[in-house]
C-alpha cells in the first residue's frame, strides 16, 4: 500500500444512539443476530460437507456464500455491540484500516461470488442433463478462487487510495463502522484522481457483476421459455428463486449506498441500509437458501436424526 498521510490517530463511532438503555437493548438485538447468523451459515456449511446428496455445483457455491457472511458479520457485528456498551466509542486508523479492508474484500468477493451462481444456474436450466459436466468441480473452485482474488484485489486498491486521504479535520464518524462516504466526509482535498478510483471500483464490484447476473437471467428465462409445460416452467423457474431473491437484497441495498451521487447521502437513511446489508443479510441468507429447499431440508431433517440416534 502507499505512504499513510494522516493526521488523526484513532476515529469516533457515533453509533446509533446516546440513550444507556436503547444500546443495552440494540446490543441483546445485535447479539441474537450473531449468534444467529454464525450457528445458521455454520449449519449449512457442514450440511453440504457431510450430506453426499449436496455435491454439487450449487451447494458448493451456498456453502463458499456462508463462508462469506460468517467473517462478513465478524467484520463488524462484534464492534457494534462493543460500542453499545462501552463508553469508549473510538476505533484506532489502523482498525478503522483494517475493518475497511476486510469489509471490502469480503463485499467484492461476494458480489462476484453471486455472479458465478448466476452462471450456475442458467447451465443448471439450460444443459441440465450436462449440468455436473459443464459445472465440473475444476471450473466451480475456479469461479470461487476467481471471486476472491478479484474481491481483494479491488479491496487492496480502494483501501490504499481512502486510507492515504488527508484526515485533517473532524475524526468523528457517524455511523457504526468505517464505511466509505462518512471517511470521504471526513478528508480534506479529495482530488479527482480518487473520483476515478471510485467509479472504477463501483464498475467492476457492482456495476460488472450486475450486468452478468442480467445476462444470466435473461438466458434463464429465453431457456425457461423453450419449455414446452407450465410445470415444467413452473420447477425450472422455482430453482432460481433463492438466488434472485438473495440478489434483489443484497444488490439492492448497496447500490442504494454507493451508485448516488454525494449531494444526496443523508447519514440516518443510509445508516440503516447499511445495517440491513452488513449485519441482516449474512444472517437472512441460510434461511433463503433453506427454507424453500428441499434438499436442504432433507439434509437437516437427516442430521437431526443421527443427532437423536447418538
């Protein structure tokens, strides 16, 4: 990374609120939440690694999507609940650094990681009978290698280019974690090489990712369409509605922080669409994966029962 130009040593979360007994009650909140999402996405990961029934392209790509979440919420959940309950809101340059860096890389990755489920399914729709063959398990740990390289190689560019900004003002952030618009608010100077950066990032993390998963979809229904019953159109289609409704959230909320422009960033609105995708998602995902799937289901129903036997 480039020479850090600063000249604050350590940055103020504001939070959420002042009142001693709302952040007792929003740590409970937040605490649930975690443990929440921890216990879901590790149930579903061992799912797909013991139950044979999961191997396959699919789970393979759920499973790495939990991996994601678990250390996606660790990222910032844990924090949140110390500033809840701690008089000490501050948070020094090099965590704020690191919780950037990492958030980063594991949002990227994930977006590009959606991308390649996207691909999974128009071949599952399209070439089901080929589907194991053109979904090999080399081409599947490609796409999800794929996924994380890029995440964090876009993540090493953007957190190099925000963290050597020039903090000379206020270190004050009014938000829960070290989020990108409250940090820029912060900087004095920001030149217009950084505007570039940005866009650059917002072009090949979101903007990139969401043309691919349209294209997908599109073949999707052009396949779905060839189908000569509406059963068959009907179960063709339903094999999609996790992902899209996974897509639909999480696209939805981030383009909503970082696809407007700064004029019309208001921190109480976006605060709370932040909190939607950084703490509610990585614990909605295994229950949207789940719930309307039957071989998941079976899988838990399977491992409940050598639990009980044991």
């Amino acid at each position: 990374m480039k020479k850090v130009n600063h000249t604050v040593s350590d940055f103020i979360l504001v939070g959420f609120t002042k009142d001693p007994i709302i952040q007792l009650v929003l740590f409970v909140v937040f605490l649930l939440m975690y443990c929440t999402t921890v216990l879901g996405n590790i149930t579903l990961i061992t799912l797909i690694c013991t139950d044979s029934r999961l191997y396959t392209a699919m789970y393979f790509f759920i499973g790495n999507l939990s991996f994601l979440d678990i250390w996606y919420s660790t990222v910032y959940t844990p924090k949140i609940m110390l500033t809840c309950i701690s008089d000490d809101k501050s948070i020094s340059f090099a965590g704020c650094l690191a919780q950037f860096f990492f958030s980063a890389g594991l949002a990227y990755s994930e977006c590009y990681l959606l991308a390649a489920m996207a691909y999974d399914r128009y071949v599952a729709i399209s070439k089901p009978l080929l589907y194991a063959q053109s979904m090999s398990p080399r081409l599947s740990s490609y796409l999800v290698a794929a996924s994380y390289t890029g995440g964090f190689i876009n993540s090493i560019i953007i957190t190099s280019e925000t963290f050597t900004l020039n903090f000379c003002g206020d270190n004050v952030i009014d938000d829960f974690f070290c989020d990108l618009p409250p940090l820029v608010k912060l900087a004095c100077g920001v030149k217009d090489s950084y505007q570039t950066v940005l866009y650059f990032i917002l072009a090949s993390n979101v903007i990139t990712p969401t043309l691919l998963i349209l294209a997908s979809y599109l073949f999707i229904i052009a396949a779905i369409l060839r189908i000569q019953s509406n059963q068959g159109r009907l179960k063709a289609f339903s094999t999609c509605g996790s992902h899209l409704t996974a897509v639909t959230l999480y696209y939805g909320s981030i383009l909503f922080i970082y696809s407007r422009p700064s004029s019309s960033y208001s921190l109480e609105r976006d605060k709370m669409v932040s909190l939607f995708y950084t703490v509610a998602m990585p614990m909605l995902n295994p229950m949207i994966y789940s719930f309307r799937n039957k071989d998941v289901k079976d899988a838990l129903k399977k491992m409940r029962d050598r639990i009980r036997v044991s």
